[in-house]
C-alpha cells in the first residue's frame, strides 16, 4: 500500500486534487449566482450550511478503489468543504462483498496517515436473503472497528452481527452515530416497522440522526422521513425529533468544538449558557465566533426557540 501511494502520488494525483477543487468552486459559484445569494433577492438556500463527503465506488477493482480512497483523504486534507469520505454503491454486490475486508484494511491504512480525516461508512445496509448468511454478520463491526467510521450509514443488519448487544453498547460508548433511512430501507430491503433496529439503537444509547438516503431513488425528503417515524413508532415523540436533529448536527464533521458540554443531556458550555434566541453574551459570541460546529448548532437552536414559542 504505501508504494501505491507513492506511485498515485508522484503519478498525477496531486493535480486530479487541485483539479477537483477547481471544480467544486465553479459549481458553486454556479449555485450561488442561481440562488442570487449576496444580493437582496437571495434565495434562502443561501444559508444552508453545505459540506461534502467524497464518494469512493467500492464496487470497482482494488486499484481503482485504492486511488480514489487516496484521492478522498488528500481532498479533505487540502478543501475544508470535504469534511471526509463514504463508501458508496450497493454494499451486497459480488466486489463490495468479496473486497470488504481489503477496504477495511485501505481505510486502516490511510487513518494511520491522515488521521484528522473522518470516515463515514454504509454498513449493514443488507438483509437475510440478498447475501450468504455469514454475510450479515461482520460489516457493522468492522466498519467501526477496522474502518474507523465514526457514523454508519443505514446498520439496519447489527441484530445478526456477531454479539449485537456488545456491539451496540461499543457505538453507545463511543458515540457512532448511525444514519436511518426509513423510507430507503423499506423501498430497497423490504424492512420498516417492528422489523427495523430504530428502536433497539434508541433503547441502547446509540447516537441516531434521521436521513434520506438517496432522494431521488426514494423519492423522499427530510420532512417525511421525521413524518415516518412518528407514524411508524408511537413511542417517537417530538423531544426525540428534536434530539436526532440535534445529533445530526454535532456529528456533521464541522470543525470546532460542540455548543454542548454534554451532548447526552444537551447542556450548553458555560459560555453560552441559557435560552438560546435572547441576548448573546459576549463571551458566547466569541465562543461561537472559533467554533464553525457551535455555530451551526446555535443557529438550530434559536430556529427550535422560535418554532417552539408558537405552541
């Protein structure tokens, strides 16, 4: 591995960074003058917080796989707008299946170098029926385990991983935050309801934020996925909306530290302790000022104080 690197790296790699960077700025130029952001009739888009995760294609050959891995960290290492990378494409296919265990130990590898880079994986995005039945049993763990993911996209699998109670209380402790995709899971793997872990994750602590997966595939947004979950598990009520939004966000990758002191119980640090909406102290202005993360996050809160006062 590290004489591939070295090759990719003395081979053009350096340029394909530069290249992609060069890129997103005309993209989002692009976005900005369509929105009219800047101007007076900038469109509300214009203040959302926008971050990006480099998709590597597992399902394509080891090299392949390899350079674009490489090519994940070296961007977030360069662009602070890559705040990391997925591994992306069906995680039941031949190669993903075949391959998991080598890009456990590429991503193992590159963490050892790039260590401030963070990692996010699709794992145990399967069910009894797409793989052999020994194919059902590791990938959770060892995404968090070997990979290093610090949020696992989907986990919809962890009650067939091996030791499932022991792995849950691990990404309890370890805060892994794990992404559910109601609307996805149930359209792709014929999964929702009592069938769904949603409420084992939340009855062992494990961090959970509500997502999308791909719209376009599932034809779902935002609002119907927090929507579904209130339908489909009564138990839901608006505090755990609210807490999953707020999970969302102090597992979003912005640099900085948390607005929380406690992201278990959601208590501010001293310097921004009270109401969030009313008058800011200096002290937590300055806070937020070093902290992109404390900053986003105090944004929501203020949107949730004034949501809230109309009920």
């Amino acid at each position: 591995m590290p004489e591939l690197r070295d090759k990719l790296l003395s081979g053009g790699l350096k340029d394909i960074v530069a290249a992609t960077r060069a890129k997103l700025d005309d993209d989002e130029n692009k976005m900005h003058a369509r929105l009219k952001c800047g101007t007076a009739e900038a469109r509300p888009a214009c203040d959302v917080t926008v971050r990006y995760l480099y998709q590597v294609l597992r399902g394509l050959p080891p090299e392949a796989v390899f350079a674009q891995v490489l090519l994940g960290f070296e961007l977030a290492s360069a662009d602070p707008r890559f705040v990391g990378l997925n591994l992306v494409m069906p995680e039941d296919w031949y190669v993903p299946m075949h391959d998991f265990r080598l890009h456990m130990k590429m991503l193992d590898y590159f963490h050892e170098i790039y260590p401030q880079v963070h990692i996010s994986l699709h794992a145990g995005e399967l069910a009894m029926g797409l793989v052999p039945p020994e194919g059902v049993t590791f990938h959770i763990r060892e995404s968090v385990e070997r990979g290093h993911a610090e949020r696992i996209g989907h986990g919809v699998d962890i009650m067939n991983e091996h030791d499932p109670l022991g792995l849950l209380r691990e990404m309890a402790r370890n805060q892994v935050l794990v992404e559910i995709c109601l609307t996805s899971n149930d359209v792709i793997l014929g999964i929702a309801g009592d069938d769904h872990p949603l409420p084992i994750y939340m009855k062992y602590g494990v961090p959970l934020a509500l997502a999308t997966d791909d719209e376009g595939v599932s034809r779902s947004d935002m609002t119907h996925e927090y929507l579904r979950a209130v339908e489909t598990y009564d138990f839901i009520s608006y505090l755990d909306l609210k807490r999953m939004a707020r999970m969302s966000l102090e597992h979003s990758f912005l640099p900085g530290l948390s607005l929380w002191s406690d992201a278990k119980s959601f208590r501010t640090v001293g310097a921004c302790s009270g109401q969030p909406g009313g008058k800011m102290a200096s002290a937590c202005q300055k806070f937020l000022e070093g902290s992109e993360r404390a900053n986003v996050e105090w944004r929501l809160e203020e949107e949730l104080a004034r949501f809230e006062k109309k009920f």
